[in-house]
C-alpha cells in the first residue's frame, strides 16, 4: 500500500483494495495501523475515504539509511 502510494498523491479505498485484491475491510484495518503511526492521512469526502502518504516522516525516518 505504501509503495503504490508514492506513484501518487492520493487514493481512494476502492482503488487501493482493487489494485491489492483485498477487501475494503482488511483495507480499513491497516489504514488504522498506518494513520495510528502517521505514515499515512485519510480524508473524508462524502462517503469516500483517501489516504496520503505522509512523505516527511518517512523521509525524516530513512534518512542515513544506506549511508
């Protein structure tokens, strides 16, 4: 999930869970997981939930990695 979310800005669930094959709920048990440990940010638009990647913390989090 965050791999395919750094091609792009944002995602719908039903994007997400297709492009996984995944249910929309086992998709909403580790967007909890994600946003509990603010990798990633999850806006409501209606009844559409996307998500973002919080690119810097993972940044901030690989850096020196590899150094």
């Amino acid at each position: 999930m965050v791999e395919m979310l750094t091609d792009c800005d944002e995602m719908c669930g039903s994007e997400i869970a297709g492009n996984l094959g995944i249910s929309l709920a086992l998709l909403c048990h580790h967007w909890k997981t994600l946003e509990h440990a603010g990798v990633i940010s999850k806006k409501k638009k209606g009844q559409t939930a996307s998500i973002s990647l919080n690119r810097q913390l993972l940044s901030d989090c690989f850096k020196g990695v590899g150094d």
